[in-house]
C-alpha cells in the first residue's frame, strides 16, 4: 500500500488572511514503515495528519491511497474510508469509560454497524498482540496509562487498516512506557505479511528517531526527510 501526495495545499482564511498550512507538499509513503512528523507549533502537522485521514481535503493536489485518488471525496465516501482505511491512535487514548478493554478494541466495528459480540474473538486476539489479555474485562479507569494505549493500539487493528495514524502517542506516558507503545508501533508497521503504515505526529524527538523515517515540517513545507540508517 502506497500514499502519494502530489503538490497539497491546505490554506486556511482567518480574517483577511490566508495561511498556508501545508504549501506544496510532495510525499510517498509505503507500507511497512514506521514515518514520524516532526515540526515546531503551527509547521502543519494536524493539517497533515487530518488529510492522510479524510477528516479534511486539499483546496488542490492529489492524494493518491493505494491508487485511489482521496482528495475530494464527498462526506460520506470520506467517512467510509476512515472507518475501513485508517486507525487512529490519540495522546489522551479516547477509550470509552464504560466499555470493557475488549469491548473498547471492538467499537470499530460497532461503528461500522455490526454486533459488538460478534467481534469479541477478533477483539481478543488483538489484546493478546499487544500483551494485554488477561485485561479484556478491564474497563479503562482499571488500566494504567500504557495499557490503555496499548487496548487503542489494538481498537486501531480491528479493521486491518493500512493506515494508522497516531497523534502524540507518547505525549501523555511516561518515558519508558513511551518506548514500549513506541517499540509496539514499530512491530505493527514491521508485521510480516502486511503492507501497513504507521504515520505518527510528535514533538518528541526521541520517540521520532525510534522511528525509519522522520519527516519534518516547517511552515507548511518538508524541511527535511531523512530514512534511518539503522533500521530497513
Ligand atoms: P501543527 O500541528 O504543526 O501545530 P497545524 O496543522 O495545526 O500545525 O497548523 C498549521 C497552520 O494552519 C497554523 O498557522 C495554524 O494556525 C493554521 N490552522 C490550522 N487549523 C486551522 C483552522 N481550523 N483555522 C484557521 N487556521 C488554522
Ligand atoms: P462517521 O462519519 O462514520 O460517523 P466519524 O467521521 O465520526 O465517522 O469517524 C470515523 C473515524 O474517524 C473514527 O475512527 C474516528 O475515531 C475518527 N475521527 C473522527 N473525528 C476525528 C478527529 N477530529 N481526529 C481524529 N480522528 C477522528
């Protein structure tokens, strides 16, 4: 699975003047990497996020998904692409509080308009992969921050994706538990036999040189793209 963004402009209008968040940007992104955006505040990395999830369309340019053009989907096709396209990952988890861990991990499916019990077999195989499965009855205020990023890393695989995007992921844990949702991610993108990508905003420069390529951006343009040199 292939993303290619070719010339995106997002320009907002505030007041009298147009801001360009993202100005001319040009990206591929293939499956199988694990890609951070870095950037200071206002660079464009919301921006970005929200156009590789159909949560917002280019004023021009191509996004191209997997050769699908997505750039001027209408809501509804947006919608249908973001609940089978994309997983998303939060910095503050947005588990709901009354839901058990598994039935947290199977909401997707919920939204998409199947029986919550029908997927608690997928739901609990996704808790095993991300080492949570003696916490399926768990609700989330039983869980410690770590694990309740781990139970939205495994609500983002209940579709299959090829896409998750993660925004501040780490922002909310502690260093070490960081590493440990970071080196989580890390295997989700690497999975054999997948062809999935792992997009993740951040501010944390440690967590994004955990990561194959960093990506930054600055007033709305790349800056810098740089593959690591450690990882394949
Ligand atoms: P970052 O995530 O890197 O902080 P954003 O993508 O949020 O950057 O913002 C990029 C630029 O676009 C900033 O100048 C910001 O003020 C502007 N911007 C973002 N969203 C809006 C909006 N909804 N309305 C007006 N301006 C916006
Ligand atoms: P629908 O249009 O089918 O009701 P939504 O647009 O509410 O669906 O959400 C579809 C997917 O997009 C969900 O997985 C949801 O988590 C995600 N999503 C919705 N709004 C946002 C947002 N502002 N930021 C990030 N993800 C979002």
């Amino acid at each position: 699975m292939t993303i290619e963004l070719s010339d995106v402009v997002r320009e907002y209008r505030v007041g009298g003047q147009r801001v360009r968040a993202l100005d001319g940007v040009n990206l591929h992104i293939d499956g199988g990497n694990f890609v951070s955006v870095v950037g200071p505040s206002g660079a464009g990395k919301s921006t970005f996020l929200h156009l590789l999830g159909a949560l917002d369309s280019p004023d021009s340019g191509s996004i191209k998904f997997g050769g699908r053009e997505i750039a001027n989907l209408g809501d509804d096709e947006q919608s249908e692409f973001r609940r089978h396209k994309v997983g998303f990952i939060f910095q503050f988890f947005n588990l709901l509080p009354t839901m058990s861990a598994w039935e947290n991990v199977a909401v997707p499916k919920l939204v998409d308009g199947q029986p919550l019990k029908k997927a608690k077999p997928d739901a609990l195989r996704l808790l095993g992969l991300v080492g949570l499965a003696d916490r399926a009855e768990h609700r989330p205020s039983e869980l410690s921050g770590g694990q309740m990023q781990r139970v939205a890393v495994a609500r983002a695989l209940m579709m299959d994706p090829p896409l998750i995007l993660a925004d501040e992921p780490t922002g909310n844990l502690d260093s070490k538990t960081g590493t440990a949702i970071m080196e989580l991610l890390a295997d989700v993108a690497h999975e054999r036999g997948t062809s999935r990508a792992v997009v993740m905003v951040t501010h944390n420069l440690e967590a994004a040189a955990a990561t194959d390529r960093v990506i930054t951006l600055q007033d709305g343009k790349i800056e810098s793209d740089e593959y690591s040199s450690a990882r394949s």
